[in-house]
C-alpha cells in the first residue's frame, strides 16, 4: 500500500500540472480574442478583421480552443457584420468557421449546407476571388479530417468558375489562385497514384504559371510532374522537368527546392546506371547544401543525409564497399545526432551500415578457410556424385508418379462436374417434361374413347398447347448447354466483339413472341467499347434474359437493352436488360440469386418455363469471367446487368 500511494500522488500531480498548462493557454487566447475584439469594435478596419478571422479559423479548425469560445465569438461577429454592411463581402470566412464547427460536431452535412450558402452569396455578389479562396480553405480543411474525395471537388469547382469566367470574357483572373488550385488537384490525384490525372494538372498549373512568369511556381510545379513521370517510367522527361525545377528554383531563391531537383536527377542517374553523371550532380548537390544559410539546423541535416546516403548507393554501384560503409555511417550518425526523429530512416541506414560490416567479416572468414576446404570437397566428391545419382533417380520416379497423380485428379473432377451437369439435365426433363406429355398422352387417348367432345378435346389442347411451346425453349437451353459443356465442361472462345451486332441478332429472333404480347425492345448504347466475349454463350445468355423479360413482361409495356461502361470499373462493360414487369419480392430474389437449382415461374400470359435458362446463364457469364446481378421490386419490374471484361484494358 505503501509503495502505491507515490504512483497515485505522482499521476494526480501530473494531471494537474497539465491541467494547469491548458488553463494557461486558454486564458492567453482569450485575452487575445477579447482584447482584439474590443479594439476592432471601436476602430474597424479591414486589416484587424481579416487578422482576427484568420486566428479564429486556425483555432477552430485545429481544436485549439474550446468550440463554446468559438461560437460565442461567432455570434459577435454576426452583430458585427450587421452593423457593417462594408465588410459583407468578408463574411464567407465568418460561414466558413462555422461550417468548421458543424464538422467538429459530427455534422459534416451542415458544413457542406453552409459552405454551399456562403458560395451562392459570393456568385450573387461577383466576388469570384472570395470565392476561389473560400474553396481553398474548405479544401484545406477536408484534408486535415480525411475527407479527400469532397477536397477535390471543392478544387473541381474552382476550375468551373476559371472556365466560365473565360466564357465571359472576364479577364481579370489570371493570379496564383489558377495555378494553386491546378497544383493541389494533381497533389490529389498523385496521393490517389491516378498519374495520368496528376500529370494532366500539373500540366495545366505548369502552363498558367508560365503565362503568369511566375518563376517560383514554375520550379515547383516542374518538380511536381518529374515526380509523376518517374512513376510512369518516363525517366527523360522527368529529368528535363527536374532541370527546369533546378534553373527556375535558383531564380527564385529556392535553394532547397534546386536541391530537391537535383537529388530527383540522381536517383534518375543511378536507376540508369549512369554513374560518373550521377556523382556529379551528387557533389552540384553537395555545394548548394554547404551554402544554405539557414538557421534551421534540422533542414541542413536533412540535406546532409539525404545526399550522403546517395553517395553511399552509388559507391554501393561501383563495388567499393568500403566507402559505401563510410557514407553511410556518416549518414547514420548525422541522423542520430539531429533533432529529427525519422526512426524508420534511421533504422534503414542502420541496418545498411551493420550489413556491410557483416559481409566484410564474412568475406574475411571465408578466405581463411578457403584452403582447408578445398582438401574437405575432393574427400566428399565421391559420396555427393552417388547421393547425386541416387536422389535424380528418385525424384524422376517422383515427377512421373505426381504426373499421373494429377492426371488422375483432372480425370475424376471433369467426370464429377459432368456428372453433375447430367444430374441437373436428367431431373429437369423428369421434372418438367413429363407433365405436359403425360397431359397431351392422356388427351388423345380420352379423346380417342369419344369421353372427350370435339370442343372439350379444343380447350384442354390450348392449355397443353401452351405447355409444349414453353419447353421448346427448354429443349433449346439444353441443347445449348450439351454442346458446349457435357463432353469436357464449358469450353469457351474468347474474342473482341461488338456488342450492338449480337442484340441486333436477338432482338429480330424474339420479334414473334414481342409482338404477341404487343412488347417493344428498345437498344441504348452508351458506349461502342468491344467486349471479350465467346460469340455463342453471349447469344444462348442474352436470348434467355430477354426472353425471360418478355415473359414477365404486361401486354404493351417496353423492353430495354442498354449498353454501357461500368463507373464503378471502368474496364468492364455494363449490360441491362430492365423490364417493368411483375419483378419479385426479396425472397424470391435471394432464392434465384444464391440457389444453384431451377425455380420456374408463371408469365404474365401463363407461358410455363423450366428455370433451366438462369441456370446456363450464370454458368456461361462465369465461363467469360463476367458476373451477373439482379435487382427486382414487386410490381416495378427487373434488372439484370451483366458485367464482362472490355476489349481495351
């Protein structure tokens, strides 16, 4: 007990302590809010606000002080924009601290509510810059939470303003803004490893600040797209971009930036294998980092490191493991040295330098014993010759016998899945043939006694009639699937096709049955993109959907067949076949989605069916590496998309 009561007095006084500390900070920012606020009371200036805004949006959006002195210094400045109408155009930064509030809430629709309002009155007003600087922050801010995907659509939104205020002729938008926000969205799209979207803005922000002269923004943009370039492999532009970031960075006095430039152009160099040119740029580096006047010490030893562990990588090249070692040390000890904490670099170079000490004493080791070994092999020859022997002996006996093993398994899983195949034939024909033939069998006999009249033999016939149509398409389906699957499984075709020349084909077979029932089949294609598809099985699966849609279908009602590419993977294509017939309850759904047996329904016009078709359909759509997915609401009708492997990928 005794030993416990410090541990407690001890934790209770470092709560307090920091407690303490945060009391401390709070009151020095509310002295601060409070005394600024008094001032731009009595003395409004533009300056003053904008400064107190700016403090008031950093802390609110870094939590630095508690949301009730947000909001309490919210409602202030509402007070004061109404008694300031010269300072309205202002007020989105005023909206933007409280859409920041709504998030930290857990109210991220109230903050999109809120910026949307602060920019429609900014639009109203014809303050596009505000406008641009607004989207800026709020996509600054989303970052901070994770919220990239809504960023970059703050971002999209600013380049629409650029191009309609081009439109317009509006001329007087050519500053930073366009380049920042091309910038930030090819930073997005590079977080998103979406290169050719990256490369795409960074060209665009490249451009503008070219039109702009901006020397600054030129050196780092051209940076920017030597990094996408290289991720593309397309190392030679990249490094003309880099020497571009280099001149322009020089310029502008951007040291660090032309050092980052170089040190790109190395590791360039030694991807290459361009030795003598890589160490070149190395010591062009080396000469800018000993003239960086800098008071910041960890910059300088970042520099140190990042070159001197490039100089080891390329003595690493030229085989000279002894300065390799060096340099590496060098880096090693700067790094633990510095106030940075980068473990895992320094475990990096760290395991780097012992690996080389290890390799040095290995190699050591193994010299010394060179000589006794070569007496220890010839002793040995003999021996591993007739082990040598003996184990390729054994292993050909083993190869053969794993040959024949698996050729076995091959044999009996094709005849397990045909089996299989035959098993579902033979019990749909037991199944659902025997029933209408039974009845038509029965029926001539009757009618044969005389126990049946001429009218009654009509009526009972149009029933059986029906019956018998509806297995023909039964009969079509299994001769279908024979062919392609009951000798060796489904063998399959693959080749690029188009998709509006096999419904076409389809469209016109289905024409009698539409037409009796008054249906219509209307193709939309969103897209002409070939798929890869076995011509075959495509048409067997598309003739028994739509046929399946136009048996669900009413008298009158439309048909449609679209064609287009997945957004949600745009190497696939989506085929719909969507009609507004009976549709299924969910039950309904799950058992034909996840069941591997048939279910046959009634159609609308009683039109029998054996439940065979869906069965070859999923079959034959997982045959061509695509998959099938049904939607379907009682009384709305039925969607079944497939989906399939595009042509160009």
């Amino acid at each position: 007990m005794k030993g416990i009561l410090p541990i407690f007095i001890f934790i209770f006084l470092g709560k307090f302590a920091s407690s303490q500390i945060d009391s401390a900070f709070e009151a020095k920012n509310h002295k601060w809010y409070k005394d600024h606020y008094v001032n731009l009371i009595q003395k409004p200036s533009m300056n003053d606000l904008h400064t107190f805004l700016g403090n008031l949006r950093w802390h609110a959006s870094h939590s630095e002080i508690p949301l009730k002195d947000v909001k309490f210094y919210i409602s202030k400045l509402d007070t004061y924009f109404d008694n300031h109408p010269e300072f309205l155009k202002e007020k989105y930064e005023l909206n933007f601290i409280k859409a920041v509030v709504q998030m930290h809430t857990g109210h991220p629709e109230r903050f999109h509510l809120i910026i949307k309002t602060a920019q429609e009155d900014l639009i109203k007003g014809r303050y596009y810059k505000e406008l641009i600087h607004l989207n800026h922050e709020v996509c600054h801010f989303l970052l901070t939470v994770n919220h990239k995907k809504e960023a970059k659509l703050y971002l999209h939104q600013n380049e629409k303003v650029f191009a309609d205020l081009k439109a317009s002729g509006f001329k007087d938008f050519k500053g930073f803004e366009t380049v920042q926000t091309a910038n930030s969205l090819g930073f997005l799209y590079k977080s998103e490893e979406q290169l050719d979207s990256a490369e795409r803005y960074y060209r665009i922000g490249l451009e503008r600040a070219k039109e702009n002269q901006d020397v600054t923004w030129i050196g780092l943009i051209s940076g920017n797209l030597g990094d996408v370039l290289v991720r593309k492999g397309q190392y030679e532009l990249a490094e003309d971009l880099f020497k571009t970031d280099k001149k322009e960075s020089l310029k502008s006095g951007q040291v660090t930036s032309a050092v980052n430039a170089i040190l790109a152009i190395v590791d360039i160099k030694v991807s290459q294998n361009k030795i003598n040119e890589a160490e070149s740029y190395i010591k062009e580096a080396d000469s800018l980092i000993v003239g960086l006047n800098s008071t910041d010490n960890e910059l300088i030893d970042h520099y140190f490191v990042q070159q001197t562990k490039r100089l080891g990588d390329l003595y690493l090249l030229k085989d000279e493991k002894a300065k390799a070692k060096e340099n590496f040390e060098k880096a090693f000890l700067r790094l633990k040295n510095s106030n940075n904490n980068n473990l895992l670099l320094k475990n990096s170079l760290n395991n780097r330098r012992y690996l080389f000490e290890d390799n040095v004493h290995k190699i050591v080791e193994l010299e010394e014993k060179s000589q006794r070994r070569q007496y220890i092999i010839w002793a040995i020859f003999i021996i591993l010759f007739w082990l040598v022997l003996t184990v390729v002996n054994q292993k050909r006996f083993n190869k053969r016998l794993k040959i024949k093993n698996a050729l076995i398994e091959e044999q009996a899983k094709g005849l397990e899945e045909l089996n299989l195949q035959k098993t579902k034939l033979f019990s749909i024909v037991a199944h659902d043939m025997r029933n209408p033939f039974a009845n038509l069998r029965n029926l001539i006999d009757l009618h044969s006694d005389k126990a049946l009249s001429d009218e009654e033999f009509l009526m009972f016939s149009k029933d059986i009639n029906k019956s018998i149509h509806g297995l023909s398409g039964t009969f079509e389906n299994i001769m279908s699937w024979a062919q392609v699957g009951m000798e060796k499984g489904i063998r399959v075709n693959i080749t690029s096709l188009n998709f509006a020349s096999l419904v076409s084909e389809i469209i016109l077979q289905t024409q009698p049955i539409c037409e009796a029932k008054s249906i219509s089949i209307q193709y939309i294609e969103d897209d002409s993109d070939a798929i890869l598809v076995d011509k075959n099985l495509m048409l067997v699966v598309l003739r028994n959907l739509i046929q399946n849609a136009i048996k669900f279908s009413h008298i009158g009602s439309q048909i449609i067949v679209q064609y287009s590419i997945n957004p949600e993977n745009r190497k696939e294509a989506s085929v719909q076949i969507i009609d507004k017939g009976v549709g299924m309850n969910e039950e309904q759904l799950n058992r034909l989605i996840n069941s591997n047996s048939n279910h046959s329904h009634t159609g609308t016009q009683g039109e029998k069916g054996s439940g065979l078709g869906l069965m070859i359909c999923k079959d034959f759509i997982v045959a061509m590496n695509g998959r099938l997915k049904i939607e379907s609401k009682v009384g709305e009708g039925s969607v079944f998309k497939v989906f399939l492997p595009l042509s160009k990928q």
